[in-house]
C-alpha cells in the first residue's frame, strides 16, 4: 500500500474487532519506526511508549479498577467489569505517553503532547499498512494519576492514547470522509 493510500483509507478498528496476533518482531520494529518519524521541534522526542500484552493486561484491568473506585467508590458492578475486561479487548496496548518537558520555553507542553499523538496516529497507519488494525483510545483512565504512577509515570507525563492493537477479525467499512474543502479557508491579510 503505498504512503497516501495508507493516510486516506485509514480506519479505527474498535478493540473488541482485534484479535491475534498482534504485530510482533520486524513488524512492530518498523511500526515503532515510523512512530520515530514524528516531527519534533527542538528534538525533545517527548513520546514514550509502554506496551501491555498478554497476563499484564488483566494486571492493568485491576489498575483500571483500582482507579475506578478511587474516582467513584460507588460505582456498580457492571462498571468495576467493564474497567477490568477494558485491557483484554485487543492482544496489544501501546500506551503514548508525553514526557513533557515544561523548561523549554520555545517549546511548549501543547506542543509536545500534540507531537506524542502525531507519534501515536503513526503507530497506527504503519500498523494498518501492515495489514493489522488499531484504534486510539483515552478516556478517563488517560488522566487518572493512580493510572500514571501504577505505569510508572511522573504526574506531569501525559497519556495521550491508549493505542489498541491486533488483527482485524472483520472487515471494518470505510469512514465517511468530510470534504476538505468544507474545513479550508484561505486568509489574506
């Protein structure tokens, strides 16, 4: 597939639609390559990336649990299950992380989160041109500190996506693009 029909036929492939295997070997080495390929003012590399594969997913479905109740102590049962099941939905998890930097005073924490999602969206076009699937993910867990520190964060990183992948089970249908030109305007002073 050649590079721009891998950024137009992009689509997210939702968790519970991965299966194994996950990319593994030379396969995620290119794909963790193209991850390197981010644009990076001031050459900070802000993006760290933690994976989470097989036992270690039920591991960070009871942190997710741990969280939940920490956040909500009444929450109900089907909720607690929902969080502990959330990780076992696809074989692999790359968590995206932003390890910001806020000393740099050309180049802000916006910006180098921004730079860690462009790393992360990476991810998941090299994983889709090499045949498995993806969807990036957040949610409340990407903000709870007990998630950060439980991953080993410092409160400051960011998770900017909880980067799901696999193997697509099933054809997912081509996304609806919005026209471009509908998003464009021109300024002229």
């Amino acid at each position: 597939m050649d590079t721009m029909q891998s950024l137009i036929s992009r689509v997210s492939v939702p968790p519970r639609l991965l299966g194994d295997p996950a990319p593994s070997g030379a396969d995620f080495d290119e794909i963790m390559a193209a991850a390197m390929s981010t644009p990076d003012h001031g050459a900070l590399t802000p993006w760290r990336f933690i994976t989470i594969e097989g036992e270690a997913r039920a591991k960070l479905g009871d942190v997710f649990v741990d969280a939940l109740k920490k956040r909500d102590p009444g929450a109900d049962e089907a909720a607690i299950e929902k969080e502990r099941n959330r990780p076992m939905r696809s074989p692999m998890i790359v968590v995206a992380v932003a390890k910001i930097d806020d000393t740099v005073a050309n180049v802000p924490p916006i910006e180098q989160a921004v730079a860690t999602g462009i790393a992360a969206y990476n991810v998941i076009v090299a994983a889709q041109a090499k045949g498995f699937g993806g969807i990036m993910l957040t949610g409340k867990n990407a903000q709870d500190s007990n998630v950060k520190a439980a991953l080993g964060l410092d409160e400051t990183d960011e998770i900017v996506s909880f980067v799901y992948l696999g193997t697509p089970i099933k054809q997912v249908s081509d996304k609806r693009r919005p026209e471009a030109s509908q998003f464009l305007s021109e300024w002229t002073g």
